[in-house]
C-alpha cells in the first residue's frame, strides 16, 4: 500500500506551474465524442480520472494519441455507443458527461450509475430533466442509466439547482440538436467555459457560457480539425495558495488565471494573508498569524466548495473561532476528523463546521476520504510538528498531477513510499 511520508514544521517558497483543469479536461475528453473528425488537446493534466476516460473512449472505437506527456490528438470518426465499458464508468462521476455527448452524437447512450467522491447525496434529476426536455427518454434502473431519442429538438430548460454537471451535460446533448436549446439558471463555473469554448472552435455554436443563461444553437456537424489549450486548473491554483499562508511560506503560482480566484484571494486577504496578481501569476505570501473568518462555499464566483478542505486546514491554525457553511454538498468535512487527531479543535455538524483556532498541529497517520480531503491533508502534514503518514492515495491521485513533486520543488520533505 501506498502513503505520503512528510516531515513538517517546513515554509513553502519558491514557484509552482498549475496544471490543466481537471473539471475542464474530464468534460472536454467526452465531448470529442461529438465530433465527426479529428482534433487536439493542449495542456492536459497528467492524472488518473483523464488516463480513465481515455480508455474509456477507445473502448467506444476512438483513436488517441498522447502527441507530449500534456498533449492528445483525438479521433472520433468512427464510434460506437453500445461499447461503453459499464465498471469503468462506475469509477468516477464525470463518466455521466457520456450521457449528453453519446446521446447528441448517437441517439443512445447507457452508463453505471455515476461513483465518484463520497460527499453525500449527488442525484441527477437535472441532467435527466434536460435530457427529457431535448425529447429524450430517459431510464434509471438495474444500476444502469439509459438514454435514448429518435431525435433532439431545442428547447428552453430551468435548473432548479445551479449545476455544474448537469449544465454542462445539457449543453452537450444540445449542440447537435435541431434548433435553439435555452439553458437557464445555468451554473458559471470556469469549466464551463472552458467546454463551451472547446465545443465552438471544433464548430459549435453556444453562446452565453459564464453567464446564468446559456443559448446553444444547434448544428449538423462538427468537423473538429482545430486544436484547443485547457483553462490551468482554478482548485490546483487554491490550493497552493492556502498552503503558502499555511507553511508560513512566500510562493510564486505560475500559469493561472487570477480572475478565476478572486473569492479565495478576497478571503486569504481578510484574514491576513497577502497576494499580489501580476498576469499570468500570483505571488502568495505569509506575515503574520491569520485570524478567524466565516465561510459559506457557494457555486462560482462564490467560495469554492472545492477549496474548502484545504481552507479548513488553514481556519484550524488562525486565531478565534471561524465557521465553514457547506452549501454545496451534504457532508465535506469528514477531513475534520483526521485533523481534530493531528490536534487541531473542530466541531462539525451536518453542513457546518466550527474551528477553533489552535497554535499548531501535530503529525499523526491520517486517512484521505475524498480528492480535496487529501490535498488539505498534505497542507496539514506539511505545517504539522513531526512525520505524518497519509493513505488512500489514490483519491489524490485522480485530480492532482505530481502533487508530491511539485510540493517537494517548494521545499516540502514529503516522499511517497510503498508499506510491505
Ligand atoms: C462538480 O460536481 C465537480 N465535479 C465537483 O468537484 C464540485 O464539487 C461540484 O461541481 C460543485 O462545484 C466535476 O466537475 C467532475 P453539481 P457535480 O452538479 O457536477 C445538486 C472535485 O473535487 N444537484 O454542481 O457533480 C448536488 O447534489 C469535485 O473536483 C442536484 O440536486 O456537482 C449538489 O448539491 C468534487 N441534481 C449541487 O447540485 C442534479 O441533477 C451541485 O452539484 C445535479 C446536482
């Protein structure tokens, strides 16, 4: 079995290049799938859910070639929707994306019941409505969901909860259908974007994305032939920046996009922290003790929901009492209960989480529940006092390129080692 090894008590500094999104990329792979052609991926992040997917898409019958260690070329000509491996699909929750792509390519797709991080209910009413809305029929039984259509016609759909998901599966089973889809309430996020503005350079046409209302022009075809760059990832960006106030360190974060990290860098300032955004690149930096701060995570440009493990590392060492919200999902703070062992002084309760502030914290073998759960976990082994031991490495892994690497570049004693 695999663990981090990692000596704290050691400040951060030095530079740190951000990766591609993988929220970005676990959309984009999918949506190549409506494209008639061939085309190009630049600035791929390296991880585990990417490596799955494309799998996954040669199973359908597609071609990729990895052109650099960030670079595909993806061809999509020739697919076939009734090849989709079930038990890969079950690994991971981006695999619902198949839906919407296979469904606007192909009239049918059929998936496992979307796994993923463990952070309470994640239905898919929303995606379903869409789909159904565009004239699909949609069946959810055996483990297994089921979409078919003899066609798909825009439509004007309402999201009853702002979604990433479901947003970006509606666009997708939108973009080749007859006429004008009209997605309201839509959710924000970067990636969205991001898809959005991969779909129109392969020869889309969807306008709106980033805004609440999104109007997807349907087309015939798209002909890719194009090549396109994913956004650097938003959360990767976060959560070095928490970790630089955290170590008590001065880091310089390459390769991200500022504007995408205005809430984190709005909060990190209020309690004390310092960052100043120069294009490309922020420089994060310690002076003194942070201090207490209220928290309600909300979808982009609110809080991160995603930043907020990492962020309660950081509230667990300020001075005070500071308060997390967890609007977004049903339980995010089971990382709390690794860090009250490393002695730090936490309450949670159902979607909200008290800290009270502690001087420090102490190593101890701790246990990642979730992807964001395990970067926090690694800012804590970091600034804790001793040798902390983490495990269940493989939820890291999913979302997070060379993180140890990149960790050990800015002066982290961190190692990752195999336990007979
Ligand atoms: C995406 O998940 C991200 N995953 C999550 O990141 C992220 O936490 C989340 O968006 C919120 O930002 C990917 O992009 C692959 P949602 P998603 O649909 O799409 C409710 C990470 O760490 N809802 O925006 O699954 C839902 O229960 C991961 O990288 C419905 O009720 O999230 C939740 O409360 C973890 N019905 C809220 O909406 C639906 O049909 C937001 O969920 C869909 C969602």
């Amino acid at each position: 079995m695999e663990k981090l090894v990692i000596t704290g008590k050691t400040p951060l500094k030095g530079e740190v290049v951000i990766s591609g999104a993988k929220n970005a990329a676990v959309a984009i792979i999918p949506a190549t799938l409506l494209i008639n052609g061939v085309c190009r991926i630049e600035n791929v992040p390296n991880i585990s859910d990417v490596r799955l997917y494309c799998e996954i898409l040669e199973e359908l019958g597609a071609k990729i070639t990895w052109e650099t260690e960030h670079e595909i070329t993806v061809d999509t000509r020739k697919i076939d929707p009734h090849k989709v491996p079930l038990d890969t699909t079950r690994k991971f929750r981006a695999s619902y994306y198949l839906l919407g792509a296979l469904l606007g390519r192909c009239k049918f797709a059929q998936v496992s019941s979307p796994g993923g991080c463990n952070l309470g209910a994640r239905p898919i009413d929303q995606h379903i409505k869409s789909f159904e809305a565009l004239g699909a029929t949609v069946d959810v039984s055996n483990g297994k969901i089921t979409a078919k259509a003899k066609k798909l016609k825009g439509t004007s759909v309402y999201m009853d909860v702002v979604s990433v998901g479901a947003t970006i599966n509606a666009i997708l089973a939108a973009v080749l259908a007859e006429g004008t889809t009209i997605i309201d309430n839509a959710a924000k996020e970067p990636h969205i974007v991001d898809v959005a503005n991969f779909l129109n350079t392969m020869g889309a046409d969807i306008r709106g994305a980033g805004t609440d209302i999104i109007k997807v022009h349907g087309v015939k075809e798209l002909k890719g032939d194009a090549t396109y760059s994913i956004v650097p990832d938003q959360i990767e960006a976060g959560t070095f920046m928490i970790a630089a106030i955290a170590s008590k360190g001065d880091i310089t974060i390459k390769n991200c996009i500022t504007k995408h990290l205005e809430s984190i860098t709005a909060k990190i300032v209020e309690i004390g922290g310092n960052v100043d955004a120069n294009g490309d690149h922020l420089r994060v930096w310690y002076s003194k003790r942070t201090h207490k701060a209220t928290i309600k995570t909300l979808p982009y440009p609110g809080f991160p929901t995603d930043l907020q493990p990492q962020m309660g590392v950081l509230l667990s060492i300020s001075e005070g009492t500071s308060i997390i919200n967890e609007s977004i999902w049903e339980s995010r703070f089971q990382y709390t209960v690794e860090l009250n062992k490393m002695g730090a002084n936490i309450t949670a309760q159902g979607k909200t989480a008290v800290f009270e502030g502690v001087k420090g914290l102490t190593a101890a073998p701790v246990y990642a529940s979730d992807l964001r759960a395990g970067a926090a976990l690694i800012i804590a082994g970091i600034i804790a006092n001793g040798k902390t031991e983490i495990y269940n490495l493989n939820h890291i892994d999913r979302g997070y390129e060379n993180i140890e690497e990149k960790f050990r570049k800015l002066g982290a004693k961190i190692e990752r080692v195999v336990e007979e």
